[in-house]
C-alpha cells in the first residue's frame, strides 16, 4: 500500500478560544464595515420614528391637517421599507463573516486534536466527537446571533438615544437611570451566569461519557452483573448535571428579572413624570410626548432584550463554548508527519494479551478474567462466545480503548492504550453499526489513509466488495447520504476504510452482520490477503472455520485452538456449531 505521509510540516493553528475568534473576525474586515453600513440604513426607523410621529401629531391631525398628518405618516412607513430593505443586506453581511469562522475553528480543532503538544493520539472518544459536532457549530451559531444582536443593540441604541436628544431630552434625562442601573446590573451578574454555564456544560459532558460507556457495554455489564456498580459509578454524574442545571435556571431567572425592569422601567417613569414634563413655555406638546413614548415603547425594550437575552444568551453559550474548547484542545504545535510503512505486510502486526481481567465499573464480577492470547503476524483469529460474554469487551482492549484491570495488552509491540501511541497506524476496529461519513465516497474510504491515490481507494473497495455500490453511487466523488444506505452498505464503505487504512492489525467486531455469507466470506478472504493480522468477532459458524485460531470465551476458562480441537474439548463450542451461529442468546451463568 502506498504511503500516505510525507515531509510537509504543518502549519500550527492559533488554539480555540478568543484569539483564534478575533483573528477570524479581523480577516474579515471588509465584510464587517459593509454590515457596520447596512446597520446605520437598518437603524433609520429608530432613529426617526418618534421625530416623523411628532410632527404628524402637532403639524397635522392636531392642528386639523389630516393631509399633513397622513404624509408624515407615509414617510414614517417609507422609512420601515428602507430599514427592511437594509435588513436583508445585513443578514447577507453577517453571513460573510460568520461562516469562514466554523472552517477556522475546525482546522484549530483538529490541528491541535492531533499535532498538539501532549496529545492523546487515539482514535476519539465521545467528548471528542461531542466538542467537534456540537460545540464547534455551537460558536459558529451563537457568534452569528451574538454579531448580529451586538450591531442591533449598538445602533438601535444610539439611535434612539440620538432621537430622543433632538426631539424631548427630558424625557432621556428621566428615563436613562433605569436603563443604566439595568445595564449595571447585568454586568455584575455575567461572571456568575459564565461559571454556572461553564458547570452545566462539563456536567452533561460527564453524563454524555458515563451513559455512552454504559450503554456500549450492555451486553458484558449485564452478563457480568455490575450493572449495580455501574448504576452507582453514573448516578453521581446525573446528580452533579441536575445540581448545576438548577443553579442555572436560578441564574437565568435573574437575568429575566433585570430584562423586564430594563424594559419597562424608562417607560413607566416617563409616564409618571408626564404631568411635569408637558405643556408651558419650556414643556414637551403632545406629538413630543407621544414621539417619545413611542421611541421607549418600540425601541428600548427590545434593547434591553437583545443586551440580557441575545447578548446574555448567546454571548454566554459563545464564551463558555470557546472556553471548553480551549480547556480540552491542547497547544497545537508545527510537527512533522511520521513515515509510515510502504506496506501493512511490513508493520509488526502480532499480538499479545496476558492474564487479562476486566470489569465494567471497576468492581463487581470481571466480563474478562485470565484471557491469555499470542498471534504472530498475518495470523487469522475468531471470537466465539455466547452473547454478553466479553467479546466486543476483548475487541475495545486490543484497540485500545479500554484499559485492562490486570494484565497487558500489546499489539505491534506496544500498548495501544498508551496516549503517545497513534492508534489509527496500528489497528482498525469496524463494529457492527458501520459508521458512514456524510460526505463523498473519496472521504468516506480515504479517511485513515489521507492523501492516498484514488487507485488504491478504488482497489480496496473492489476487494471488500462494495465496487459495485461504488459504481452505483457515481464513484469517488459521489456524495454520500448515510440514510440512503442499507445495514450491508454501509458495512461495505466501513470495510472499504478499514482496508484502506495503514493499520496492520483489523478488528472486525461483527462487522459483516448485515452481509450474505458468500459477501462475508469475500470480505474475510480479502482482509487475509492484505497481510497484517485479522481479529474476527464471529457472529456465524463458517466465519469461526475459516480461522486458523478460535478462541472461545465461555465464562470461566477461555479456550483457544482450532475448529477441530475445540469440537473436542468444549460441549459450550459443540452446542454453538450445532446452533449455525456462535453466539447464543443467554448469558453464562
């Protein structure tokens, strides 16, 4: 297999957080004086709404001028088509700005996922994935809304404030101390409202791990009985997110509270200071007046609004979001990609698992206890056992996402748990539900192998099986729509990744379910002759024959030999063949 590394460095991304933002930001700054002028046009209703209704007040329905009064009116409407009209420029503008930023913070994402400085180069884990596909489109969202909120609440403001000023500034003079005291107040509020979302964030991540490690192994926690301990290892997680969400709510409760003084304030002391502030020489008229109810009816409460619920709302989500993120991504450094070998055949692909032991939960009865294994490379394995007994268990060992409780695991030599060993050049485990990427067939296949030549993407789907399905879908760069798969077809593009890959040593935990026999057999066949070391969670009998070595886990003394050997020494083996599958529907007791 051709290699897919050479001598590029990679240039080292800014880490996630502010800087990285205010860099993306400052890209950008055409796009961002074209929205500052879209606003300024879009603020025009605010700003001449009240003058425009004063004036048809006194200059016209009041004086007895309807005429006069009905054309100040209709420029008061034009006035709206022109900010409606400016708004659909804005949005345009904000775009521009916004979505070059999710690109920006992936390539920061994934640079420091896997050039970063003490890296846990592995494949990635649920809080991995859950901060690329949640928290990364969570900034790209909530920095859209914060823009877009922010220019709002500036110019409506000014605005207003600008409005107010040339048409009664004694109006401002009374209403502007509930505006700044509301101000004031949710300032002082911020850092408590930031740490309790910061909290809740880490807490539904604890929870999200916990019950995605629980449910992934349901079947050995079942079989094994720990579902106690692990009820207990999980409940204190549920306990700590409903802790923090109520400190939230509590949080998010003040901040309505201080929304609705904000808004209603101004309002309710200018019209309980009207009496003071209308007629004589120097008071307001009516038009004056009512021009400037309607500048704080129509324009400061959705002020205060966007500063306490947009700015407070999506500003918080984007601070907390950029935080996490820095927290949990490391420094990204320029580094050099490592050689990887010409061929699988050339990599060590041998095995070793010694007195292995594990228990989900970290106490109750062990899934694994005493497994003991050595396979030397381009060695044949199956895995039979009945259901729940340990075998997918076995599987996430020999990748290196579980940690054995007692004993080493090594494969190619080294522990595949070790964080400075880079998993993805060393085994490939495809599980039963093949994952398809929503992208082109080229990504889908080439995803481990980056860079490798269409001709050696196209070999592995043809090896695999999936050529047709390839052809079908238009080729390399077919788009691909996970939904519109089958069961079978996705494991055809998962098996054609796994073959692309440059690991040695494939784990196949029931990966061909959903296959015929004659397209399972194929599949096999195929990984046989890649070379490396083929691990095989065997769901049918045929797939356990064509092993060289069978291991068969039964609840108290795994077992490992040939077809023929273990028809002769294990009545549990002797019942699974008599059954056409390998694996039975009840536990070991």
């Amino acid at each position: 297999m051709p290699s897919r590394r050479d001598d590029r460095t990679y240039t080292a991304f800014p880490r996630p957080g502010w800087p990285l933002l205010a860099g993306s930001l400052g890209l950008r700054w055409r796009a961002l004086l074209r929205l500052a002028a879209w606003s300024m046009v879009e603020s025009l209703p605010a700003a001449l709404s009240g003058l425009v209704i004063a004036r048809a007040i006194d200059g016209g329905f009041l004086a007895g001028d309807f005429r006069t009064g009905l054309l100040w009116l209709g420029l008061l409407f034009a006035v709206h088509g022109v900010g409606a009209l400016a708004t659909r420029f804005t949005l345009a503008a904000t775009g521009s700005v916004v979505e070059p930023l999710r690109d920006d913070l992936l390539g920061a994402v994934v640079a420091s996922a896997v050039h970063g400085d003490g890296v846990d180069r592995s494949i990635p884990d649920s809080a991995k994935v859950a901060r690329v596909t949640e928290q990364v489109e969570e900034v790209r969202r909530t920095t859209g809304t914060l823009l877009s909120g922010a220019r709002r609440f500036v110019f409506t403001l000014v605005a207003t404030t600008v409005g107010l000023l040339a048409l009664a500034p004694s109006v401002l003079a009374v209403a502007l101390p509930p505006v700044l005291l509301a101000i004031v107040l949710f300032a002082a509020l911020l850092g408590t409202l930031v740490r309790r979302q910061y909290a809740a964030v880490v807490a539904n991540e604890a929870v999200a791990r916990s019950a995605g490690e629980a449910l992934a192994g349901s079947r050995d926690i079942t079989a094994s009985r720990s579902w106690e301990a692990v009820c207990a290892d999980t409940a204190g997680d549920f306990r700590a997110e409903r802790a923090a969400d109520l400190a939230m709510a509590r949080a998010v409760a003040l901040r309505g509270a201080l929304t609705s003084f904000g808004s209603y304030g101004p309002l309710l002391c200018a019209l309980a200071a009207a009496p003071l502030l209308i007629g004589g020489a120097d008071g307001l008229t009516v038009g004056a007046l009512v021009g400037a109810i309607s500048y704080l009816a129509s324009n400061i409460e959705p002020v205060m609004r966007l500063l306490t619920e947009v700015l407070g709302g999506a500003g918080l989500v984007l601070v907390v979001s950029l935080r996490r993120l820095r927290d949990t991504c490391p420094e990204p450094s320029p580094s050099r990609v490592e050689d990887t070998p010409e061929a699988v055949g050339g990599s060590d692909a041998s095995v070793e698992v010694d007195d292995v032991a594990f228990a989900y939960g970290g106490s109750g009865r062990p899934v694994l206890d005493g497994v003991r294994l050595r396979l030397r490379h381009g060695d044949h394995l199956a895995v039979v056992g009945p259901s729940g007994i340990g075998k997918s268990t076995l599987a996430l060992l020999l990748a290196g996402l579980a940690r054995p409780d007692r004993g080493v695991v090594r494969v190619g030599g080294a522990d595949p748990a070790d964080p400075d060993v880079r998993r993805t050049d060393l085994v490939c485990l495809i599980p039963q539900e093949a994952y398809v990427l929503t992208g082109t067939l080229r990504d889908n296949v080439g995803y481990l192998c980056e860079g490798a030549p269409d001709g050696h993407l196209l070999e592995a789907l043809a090896n695999v099986g999936a050529a047709e399905l390839a052809e079908r879908l238009g080729g390399l760069d077919a788009v691909v729509d996970p939904a519109a798969l089958s069961n079978g077809q996705r494991q055809l593009v998962a098996l054609a990744r796994a073959y692309a890959s440059p690991a040695p040593v494939v784990i196949l935990d029931e990966a061909t379910c959903h296959l015929a026999p004659s397209d399972e057999r194929r599949a096999e066949e195929a990984f046989r002759a890649r070379g490396g070391t083929l691990v095989v969670i065997a769901h049918r009998i045929d797939s356990a024959r064509r092993a060289g070595t069978i291991l068969l886990l039964d609840g108290s003394r795994p077992l490992a030999g040939t077809h023929e050997e273990l028809l002769s020494a294990s009545d549990l083996y002797t019942d699974l063949v008599g059954h056409g599958e390998v694996r039975l529907s009840r536990p070991v007791p």
